[in-house]
C-alpha cells in the first residue's frame, strides 16, 4: 500500500479557493492512478477527480467541473487539488487515494482505490 498524507484544508467563505496537497510514498509513484474524494456527515464518500499515472488522464465530477483541477508532480510524489468558486456544499471531509498498481479503469470506482489518506476538513461558510 501507500502511505498518503493530506495537506491544506481549512475554513472559506463561499466563492473563495483553497488547494489540497497528498503527500505519497511506498510505492513507485508512476505506477498507479490518484484520486480525491470527500464525505459530508450523513452522507457517502464520494468522487471527486482523478487522475492517472501517465498524467494525461483526468476525470471529474460533474459537481466540480470548471471549478477544481487535479494535478500531480511526479518528481515530489505529490497529488493536488486545486478548489475554487467554493460553495457551502463542497463543505467535507477530503479523502486523498491512490489506486492498485496498474488500475486501468475509471478513476470514479471506488473500488479501484486500496490507499487512502487520514482526511482534511474542508469548510466553505456562505
């Protein structure tokens, strides 16, 4: 498995930006896909963009489009969300994961992911 560590979370008013950062190691870096979820209280994880380890692949949810963008940096073996145009329901807990060596599929199945990271609070006030 990897070891992931999230970074950047915090309070925001609505239309404002903040960036996410995962730190990885304990595996080749370019072996695997990365992706960031989130989870709101009552509600179930979900997806929230992914990209894979060629880097050109990304994928987001409809929810985010226009507004986040993942990227990663294979030299710091790190993975980043950038957020903006925040509003009060983009408010959770975001989850940094990292996928099984190799996954070729999508990168919103949750099941492709065996890594997660510990979670940043995310809190956007309107």
């Amino acid at each position: 498995q990897v070891q992931l560590v999230e970074s950047g979370g915090g309070l925001v008013q609505a239309g404002g930006s903040l960036r996410l950062s995962c730190a990885a190691s304990g595996r080749t870096f370019s072996t695997y896909g990365m992706g960031w979820f989130r989870q709101a209280p009552g509600k179930e994880r979900e997806f929230v963009a992914g990209i894979k380890w060629n880097i050109i692949s990304t994928a987001y949810a409809d929810f985010v489009k226009g507004r986040f963008t993942i990227s990663r940096d294979v030299v710091k073996n790190t993975v980043s969300l950038q957020m903006n145009s925040l509003k009060p329901e983009d408010t959770a807990v975001y989850y940094c994961a990292a996928t099984r060596i190799g996954w070729a599929g999508l990168l919103h199945e949750i099941n492709a992911y065996d890594s997660w990271g510990q979670g940043a609070q995310v809190t956007v006030s309107s």
